[in-house]
C-alpha cells in the first residue's frame, strides 16, 4: 500500500525544513492542501511541527503575526510578491 499525501509529507518534514510552497509542488497539491495537512500534522502529538515566518525577499518583512499557515501573495510593507516561507519541520 502507498502511503498518503499527509504520511508523505510527515516523512518530507522530519528534520529538514520545507516551505509551503516546496510541498504543494513536491505532493501534486493545492497550497490550501497543504495547509490542511500541516494543520491536522500541528494536531498530532506524535511529533511537535516547528514553524518559520514567511520573509519578504525584497525588504525582508518576517510575517510574524501571520496566522494561516500558507505562502502570503504579497508583502504589506513594500507590496512585493517575492515572499519567500512560511517553512515547517517536523521535530525527528
Ligand atoms: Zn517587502
């Protein structure tokens, strides 16, 4: 049996940092995919989901109060799309 979307990203996680982005691309799947599965993944307590703000790549705004776990389109500060993040890791 193949495993699925949300054990192949589990595994993808583990002890290496992957951005939202990497994922959907990485998996076939939408970024709202993604944020699903990370959000259920947050939920499990077999492993502890560590997180890093989403940066913007032109004026280096951290999006530190963001909530939503999926990529920002577009930085508040300069108005730039080139938002690099939000990455996630699973604790081994
Ligand atoms: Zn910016």
């Amino acid at each position: 049996m193949s495993p699925t979307t949300r054990q192949t990203m589990a595994q993808m996680l583990t002890g290496q940092w992957r951005s939202a982005k990497d994922l959907a691309a990485a998996l076939l799947i939408t970024p709202a995919e993604v944020e699903q599965h990370l959000v259920h993944l947050a939920r499990s307590h077999q492993q502890k989901l560590r997180q890093r703000p989403a940066a913007c790549r032109a004026c280096g705004f951290q999006f530190t109060s963001r909530r939503r776990l999926d990529a920002p389109g577009r930085c508040p500060r300069c108005k730039a799309q080139r938002v690099a993040g939000p990455w996630f890791s699973l604790e081994p």
